[in-house]
C-alpha cells in the first residue's frame, strides 16, 4: 500500500463510493467520511458495516477510520465500537490496524 492523500467529499460522493462494489473506492470514502465528514455517528455505523467486508484492505480501512474518527472528531459510541474492534483484532489480515486504532481511540476519547 501507498500514501494517498484524503480529500474531503459531498456526502452523495461518500454513499456512492460506499455502496460501489469497487474496493478502492470504498476505502477512499471511509478515509474521507473520517476525516471530514461531521456526523461521526454516520461515519461510524459505516465503518463497523465494513469492518466485516470479504475484502482485508476494506477491513483495515474500516478498522483505522474509527481511529480516525477518534482522533478528528473525539467522539465514538464506544458501546458498540469497542467490542467490534475486539473482535476484528483475532483477524490477522488486519491485527495490527486494530492495534493502531486502538490506541487512538484510548488517547483521544475519554473513558469513564
């Protein structure tokens, strides 16, 4: 993989990249809606959806776009995040990505 760097989306681009049956475009949307989109609660109940994706590179984008979204706008449900991410993290494809986002959520969102 490459460093490609995020450009904002409209959220119409954000829906048809992510109902695309194209995996680079899935992703891009991902890292898009989680850098730049304001609803965190859309953004986030997306990437769950794909953190089950077939494909490993949309799993991981999925996994790091949560942390992104800790990270930018300091706000998960962490209820339903957390044991999603548990889980993605027995899958090796995308292990350490998990790890990362993880760690950002820790750093980022305030825990009681």
């Amino acid at each position: 993989m490459k460093y490609e760097a995020v450009h904002p989306k409209s959220r119409a681009e954000l829906v048809e990249g992510l109902e695309s049956n194209d995996s680079e475009q899935i992703r891009s949307a991902l890292y898009s809606a989680s850098w730049y989109e304001s609803d965190w609660r859309w953004t986030q109940e997306n990437c769950l959806i794909f953190l089950q994706h077939h494909d490993p590179l949309v799993r991981w984008a999925a996994a790091l776009s949560l942390g992104y979204v800790a990270q930018f706008q300091k706000h998960l449900d962490l209820d339903r995040v957390l044991p999603a991410l548990h889980e993605a993290h027995t899958d090796p494809a995308i292990s350490s990505t998990v790890g990362d986002s993880l760690d950002m959520i820790a750093h980022n969102i305030k825990t009681q």
